[in-house]
C-alpha cells in the first residue's frame, strides 16, 4: 500500500532493509512511496474502509492544497477556514483510524484533546453562523429591503428562494471550491460565504467574485463582525453584497416579519 510500485527492484530494496534490520525507508536510496491522493485512492480502493466517506475524501484533498500552500510559501488562506476544515476531519479521521487500527481515541494524550477541543469549538461557531445565514436567506421571498442592508444605495428586490443548499461544491474549471451556501431561485442563484473572523481579509471578496463569475449567480458576503469603509469600498467595487452583523440582524428581523 505505501509503495509507488512493487517491482524487483523494491522488493531488493526490503530485503536489504531486513538485513541490516531497518526500516525500509532508512536506506540511503529508499524506493519511492505513493503520493498522498494515490494513497487515498488505494485505501478506498483495496480496503474500503466505511468510515472513509465522501466528506472525508474531499477535506483530505483540500487540507492538502493547503499542506501545499504552506511547503511553496503561497498561503492565502484565513486562521478560521483551516479552523473549520480540521474541524471537519477529527472526528470522521479519528473513527476511521480506531476502526482499523484500534485504541486510537483513547490513546491521545491529554494536551492533544485540548487542542482538538479548541478546534472543534471555534468549528462549531462558524457551523452555527452559516446555518444562521442559511435560514435567513431561505426566508428570500421576493421581498424590496433596503440596499443599505447589502451596503449598496438602491433598494434590492430578493428572489423567490425554493431551497437553501449548504456546503455546496462546485469543480471550476480544474480546481474544486466549497460554497458556503447557494440559494437557489428562478430568478437567478445567490451564492453565499459567511466569515466570523474578526476582520474581512481581501481574498474572501476574490473568491466570492470568481465563483459568482463562473456560476453566474449574486455574489453574497455574511460577516459576522463590523463592516469597515474598506469593506464596503472593496464590495462596491467588485460587485458583491456585503451585510455586517448589524445588516444581518436587521435583515433577519425584517423577513420574519413580513
């Protein structure tokens, strides 16, 4: 499972290794192990582990265009979205660990589930604000709210939203993105991220207007927090609707009760 190929020359290279009574990959010239995303397919594949679920394949892959971030220095990612995609893996890894290998839950040390802890714990903030988001654009009936509330000047007539799906993921082009929400109406799909960092960083704004661009659907931003100037310029200027907290519990207010 963990070599690239089992060919005589490999097999060589582990016979030498029992020799000098060592691990394979300690030899001057080890062979090659299989990458990361054949070693996925491979486990699938040959072991078919239940717990590795379809979830669990696509957080793999996107914590590893992360791994790569950081091992070529291009990192552009925000603190709460790697929050949220660990948060994501722990418990579906730690259940598929402890099914085939045993003992892997209660042997983590006590310092490791306080991390974990922390991490699920920020996780489930940003769960609870996009369900909340969720739920207030489910409320989008074909209401004119002010454009204020979308830090644009001219009032906005919402679509008539059918459904809400969250979570969703898109492949553009070569690459594949998740979609916090994207409501989806016959007068044309929203597609919603919702931050709860403390501040907007520019790349959400970016991502938001690429897939928006690709999907040809409304560009949505739910921060959490206190919109800037900045914010607001950038939003304007990209073409994107962009509620702070406040907008959002004024919008929430407004829908319950029409």
């Amino acid at each position: 499972m963990i070599f690239n190929d089992l060919s005589e020359a490999t097999v060589k290279k582990q016979k030498q290794a029992n020799d000098q009574d060592v691990g394979v990959f300690f030899l001057d010239k080890p062979p090659q192990s299989v990458t990361y995303n054949n070693a996925i397919l491979r486990v699938d594949a040959f072991v078919s582990p239940p717990e590795l679920a379809e979830s669990l394949v696509l957080h793999l892959r996107a914590l590893n265009r992360l791994r790569n971030q950081i091992e070529h220095y291009a990192i552009d990612i925000e603190k709460e979205d790697v929050m949220e995609l660990l948060g994501k893996l722990h418990e579906p890894l730690i259940n598929l660990f402890d099914a085939q290998l045993g003992g892997v839950r209660e042997s983590q040390p006590a310092p490791v589930i306080k991390a974990w802890e922390s991490i699920t714990s920020a996780s489930e903030r940003v769960a609870e604000a996009e369900n909340r988001i969720a739920k207030i654009a489910s409320l989008f009936q074909g209401q004119t709210v002010p454009g204020k509330l979308f830090s644009v000047a001219d009032d906005i007539r919402l679509p008539t939203v059918k459904r809400v799906v969250q979570a969703k993921r898109w492949d553009i082009g070569e690459d594949s993105t998740e979609i916090d929400a994207v409501a989806e109406s016959d007068d044309g799909n929203w597609v919603v991220e919702v931050k709860t960092s403390q501040r907007l960083a520019r790349d959400p704004f970016y991502k938001l207007q690429s897939v928006a661009h690709s999907l040809t659907a409304t560009p949505w931003l739910a921060f959490t927090g206190a919109v800037s100037p900045r914010d607001i310029a950038i939003a304007q200027e990209l073409g994107i609707f962009l509620s702070g907290e406040e907008s959002l519990n004024a919008l929430e207010a407004r829908l319950k009760t029409n």
